[in-house]
C-alpha cells in the first residue's frame, strides 16, 4: 500500500527533505512542544490523496500485485449487486466498489487519484474522545462469519488469545461477552474471573455477568488502551494515526501499549503513525523488538527539521543502564538539554534557568529539559548520546575539573565538534593557566 514518505524539512537548514521507506510497522512522531507532531499526523490523510501540506511533502502509493489485490478483496463484503464488494469507514459508511475497476485502483499507479478513495475507508485517526468510545456495544450481525471486532474476538478464539492474554496481564481483568441477552448486540464486559460459557445463556455465564464490570464501569485508561489493542488486534482499518496514544494512561500502561503496538503492526501488517509526548510509549516501541520508525520534528524561529533517529542507536541507549536511568529518552520531547554532574547541580541550575524565565530574561533556555550524571565522568557519555540524534545538549561541570589534570578535562570534549571542543580546550587551558599562576603568586606572598 503506502511505499515512502516524504517531509518538507530535513534534519537541519539547507539539509535535503527527510524521505523513507515505508512498511507495515509504526512510524512514531517525537520532539518539543509546538514542532508539528500532530499537525503531521494531520496532513498523513490528505498526503496519501497526493496532496502536500506544511510538514508532510508527500505519500507515495506502492502498486499490490495481482494477487495480493485479489486476497483483499476476497476478504470484502460482497454486495447486493453483482461485481460490488462494501467497504465500512470508521465513522460507519459503506461505500461499493465495483470489483473490475477496484482491481485496477489497486494494481495500477495511474489510479492515484482514485486509490484515496478507498484507503480513507481503510483508516482510522484514533484521537483522545474517540479512544474512550472503541468499547461500546457492537451489532451481533451473522456470527458465523463475523463482520465486526467483537464478533471475531468472540468467535475466533486463535486471534483473541493473545488480545485477551495482555489484558489480564496488565490490568488484572479479563474479558467477556455477552452476545444474546441484550437485543441484536454484542456487550463487553471486565472481571476478575474468565467467562465461563462465554455468549451463552447459562445459569453460569448469567451469575459471572452480573458480578463483572459493563464498560462504563471502568476508567479512560482502561477503555483506552485495550480499545487500541482491539483495534490493532482484529479491526479491518489498515492505516492508523493515533494522537498521543499514552492519554489516560498509567506510565506502565504507556510502555506496554507501545510495545504491543509495534509488533502489532508488524504481526497484523498495518501501518501505524503515532504522535506522542511519552518516553515510556516509545521506549516500549523500541524494545518490542519490531521495526520502528522514529521522527524528531523541530519547529523554532520559522525554521523546521525532521530528523529519522536510528533504530540500532536507540536501542544501545535503551541497553545502557546509565543512559536509561538518567531518562535519556525524554530529551527526544525537548529543544535543549543540559547535563550537570549530580541531581543537586540539576536542581540548582534548573531553578535558574525557571526564574530567569519567568523574569523574562534573555540569558532564560526556553522547553530545557535538565539532566544530571552520576559524576563528572559519565557526562560526556550523555551528551554525546543525545547529540547523536541530533538534540541540541550541553554540560555543565564544576571548576574545579580543571585541577584533575588535562586527561581528565579533554575527556569532557570528546561529545562536542571539532572546532566546539579546539575553542574550548584553548578557554580551560588559559584558565588553569591563570589559576596556576594565581596559586604560586599566593604562595611567594605567603613567603
């Protein structure tokens, strides 16, 4: 389906426009505040139909082949007319396509223009309100080929395993159905306790349903995140574009939903766009093991950048113990960083940089985020990881390094460039210089 995406900034001024593949995996969106991530996420649906926007240049549509057309379409509704398959959006119009000039939408480039038009029926843009409702009550229809995401999980127990398997392990609650007591609907309900006879009358399941938890019984974050898992689960769209997908979630929530959604993409061969203010989503991502497509958007003094980060890169920073404790990642949502030796010079210089701010002083670093080390030694390591993936970030160390001799102090150069480390390396010389001479002075006064 989708072949390459294409941006209109690249990862810095004068930089050609960022360009990639595109595969069934998902693509997440990550920078400061006001930098286009959901803007982006946006534009994704008017790109696919050829149109640019201020972030997204463009979409390129992949050919199927002939037979990978055909099993899409055999797996379509069939209509009341002879050579009509259905396609259902999210919102729940059906639209028909005649099946001859479907084929031809699907397999040939020409087509463009027309493809748009059945893809918007194949995704769904999942922001906050509509990740609350994905739960509510789902039409019974035939069950013996079920045509909705309830039915599936109720009548295909090989695809809803695993769905349910997640759902208990992480909120302690399991699943169940009610799919004939309640007119021509099927309900979702959370207990403690499997179903029994699941979507039966008995005496059994009735008892268990009346002691379970009907859905407007249980949290946003509940609703929301095993919504999403369904969706990816069992649903028919097969382009996503979700907006901040760790609303209403706890962190651990956040991190396992990321993780389940990666490889969900790749298991179900969807493709994903994700828009997320969340560490914790996105270090779930990247150790879910499944490709993943990180894009660091920047937008300051008129100026924007889209920046792809390296997968292999980000999962060393996950390995590393030091960087992961630090909260490396969470530099991804900030225009600067700055890394300071230990947590009371991180709150020291933090609590300037805020009055200065708030005084609106010049000398104040706007969307900052301050990190600390665990000591002088580690931070260069630090720095040099976020400069890797391109986030601007400096270091501030105590004066008195400079007296730990020269080996020690051009150890702290090696994060920054060439012509940035030569200029500092001549200032601390110059100062220990100073220092020095300032020293033996003192001393022969003394004398």
């Amino acid at each position: 389906m989708l072949k390459t995406i294409t941006f209109n900034a690249g990862s810095s001024p004068g930089q050609s426009p960022l360009s990639f593949n595109l595969e069934p995996s998902v693509t997440i969106f990550v920078g400061p505040n006001n930098a286009g991530k959901s803007t982006a996420l946006a534009e994704l649906q008017n790109a696919i139909a050829g149109n640019s926007g201020s972030i997204i240049g463009r979409v390129d549509i992949e050919p199927m082949t002939e037979n990978d057309a055909e099993a899409l379409i055999s797996k379509l509704s069939l209509s009341n007319h002879p050579n009509y398959v259905e396609v259902q959006s999210a919102g729940g119009a059906v639209q028909q396509f005649h099946i001859p000039d479907l084929r031809l939408i699907l397999t040939s480039a020409s087509y463009r223009s027309r493809y748009w038009n059945f893809a918007s029926h194949k995704t769904r843009y999942l922001g906050g309100s509509d990740r609350t409702n994905l739960l509510r009550p789902q039409d019974r229809n035939d069950l013996s080929a079920p045509s909705t995401e309830f039915g599936r999980l109720l009548m295909e127990p090989f695809k809803s395993q695993s769905f349910r398997n997640i759902v208990a392990e992480e909120l302690g609650l399991h699943i169940g159905f009610d799919a004939l007591s309640q007119g021509s609907q099927i309900h979702l309900y959370f207990s403690k306790l499997p179903a029994p006879d699941e979507g039966s009358l008995s005496v059994d399941f009735m008892a268990w349903r009346k002691g379970a938890r009907a859905i407007g019984q249980v949290s946003d974050g509940v609703r929301a995140f095993v919504g999403i898992l369904l969706k990816l689960a069992v649903g028919d769209p097969d382009i996503f574009l979700i907006d901040e997908p760790e609303a209403f979630l706890h962190p651990n929530l956040a991190h396992r939903l990321g993780k389940e959604v990666a490889k969900g993409a790749v298991d179900q061969g969807k493709y994903v766009f994700a828009a997320t203010h969340s560490a914790h989503f996105l270090m779930g991502a990247i150790q879910s093991g499944a490709k993943v497509n990180i894009v660091r958007l920047t937008y300051r003094d008129d100026v924007a950048t889209a920046r792809l980060l390296d997968n292999v890169t980000l999962r060393t920073f996950m390995n590393d113990p030091m960087l992961r404790s630090v909260g490396v990642l969470d530099g991804l949502f900030f225009e600067h960083v700055i890394v300071t030796e230990a947590d009371a010079d991180r709150a020291f210089y933090s609590e300037i940089n805020h009055r200065l701010l708030h005084e609106g002083d010049p000398r104040g670093i706007p969307n900052a985020l301050f990190l600390n080390a665990d000591n002088k030694q580690t931070v260069p390591n630090i720095v040099k990881a976020l400069r890797q993936v391109g986030i601007p970030a400096a270091s501030i160390i105590d004066i008195d390094l400079i007296f730990d001799g020269w080996n020690v102090v051009s150890k702290q150069l090696i994060a920054y460039p060439r012509h940035t480390s030569d200029a500092l390396s001549n200032q601390s010389k110059a100062v220990l210089n100073s220092l020095t001479a300032a020293a033996q002075g003192d001393n022969t006064n003394e004398k």
